[in-house]
C-alpha cells in the first residue's frame, strides 16, 4: 500500500511496510518470549523496571506494557529521553542525554526498550549505563532491527521485526520530527 501525508512542503511517499495487524501479532508474540525469558531466569515481574528510550520508543513500549501484562508481567515503568541524530537521518555516534530517569537501579532488572537498531550506540550506551547504576540485569528490547548496520559490538535480546537498509517512519518512528503518529511502519521515498 502506497500513501502519502501532507506535510508543508513536500509530500513525502510513504510505502507501507508492517501494517497495524502484523504490528500487533507481532507485539503479543513478543511479549510472550520476553515473559518466557523472565520466567526461565526466575525474574519475578515486580523487580522489572522497564526503561522506555524516548522519544521513539514510546508507541512501542505503550502496546508491549499491555501485551505483557496479558503474560502476568507487571514492571514499573521509566523513561529516558535521547539523542543521537538531532535533524539528520544518520546517527552521530555520541549519544546525548536529554532527559534522564531518577530511579535507583541498585539490585534491579531493567529491560530497555527502544524503536530500532541501527549503529547500536543507543543501546550500548543505555545499557552500560544502568549497569553503572547496579541494575542487576539490563535485557534490551528493540522493535525494529537494521541488520550490518552495527558499529558497536552490541545485540538486542528481542527484536520484533527486520527492515531494510532503508530510513524506516511510523509507529513512533519520525523522520525530522513528523511521522510517529502513523499506526504502520513505512519506507520514506521509492
Ligand atoms: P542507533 O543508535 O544508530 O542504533 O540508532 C538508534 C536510534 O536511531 C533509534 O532509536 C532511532 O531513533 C534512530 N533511527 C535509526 N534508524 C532509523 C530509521 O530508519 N528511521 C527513524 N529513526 C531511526
Ligand atoms: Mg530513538
């Protein structure tokens, strides 16, 4: 399916990827293996804390918190906000932070949640962070994965989907700040 949003100016053509539905099954399959996870390695889902990676993360995180309630989990739930990209479509490398989370990870199990990997700077740089800070555990979540796009040795425990090397917008994900409303994952451009 091919649309296209108003944008002042220009139109930009949007191709549709993942629609909603697939978005949603994949979501509850999800949250299945991370409830078989927690489960395995006995963590109990009230020392869960969930760090949701804003601003892109926060459609994501909002359909996986309920899908994993549905899977008895019951974490807390936190945001950080970040940036790596400013206005541009390429990651920077230096991760900036602009909001940060005041909770006291000391003997917590944290899963991060974020929209996509790409280079992996984001995730790395979270994920040792909240080890810094004495999470017990910091498991990663990522909905979308850009595969051979990794300049840090780093690899998400989940991911819900593949795309292309090509500059994915939708489902929380923006391109110079518009698109995240739309309830689909889509290619930006031909
Ligand atoms: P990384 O630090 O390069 O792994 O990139 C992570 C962040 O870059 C994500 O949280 C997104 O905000 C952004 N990003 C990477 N690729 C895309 C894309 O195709 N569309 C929109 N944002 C992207
Ligand atoms: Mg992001």
């Amino acid at each position: 399916m091919q649309t296209q949003i108003k944008k002042d100016p220009p139109a930009q053509k949007l191709t549709v990827f993942y629609n909603s539905d697939e978005i949603s099954r994949r979501v509850v399959s999800l949250a299945q293996e991370i409830g078989e996870a927690l489960r395995a390695e006995n963590i109990a889902s009230d020392k869960l804390i969930i760090i949701s990676l804003l601003k892109g993360g926060f459609v994501f995180t909002a359909d996986l918190i309920r899908a994993l309630y549905a899977e008895g989990i019951h974490p807390q739930v936190d945001f950080m906000a970040l940036s790596s990209y400013g206005m541009g479509k390429k990651s920077s490398g230096k991760v900036e932070i602009i909001g940060d989370t005041r909770e006291n990870f000391k003997g917590r199990h944290a899963l991060i949640v974020d929209d996509i990997l790409e280079s992996g700077h984001t995730l790395a740089f979270v994920k040792n962070l909240l080890k810094k800070r004495g999470a017990k555990s910091a498991k990663t979540v990522v909905f979308l994965e850009k595969p051979g796009k990794r300049e840090t040795e780093i690899e998400a425990d989940f991911v819900g989907f593949m795309v292309p090397d090509k500059f994915v917008v939708g489902y929380g994900l923006d391109s110079a700040h518009n698109f995240r409303e739309l309830p689909f994952i889509a290619v930006l451009g031909d």
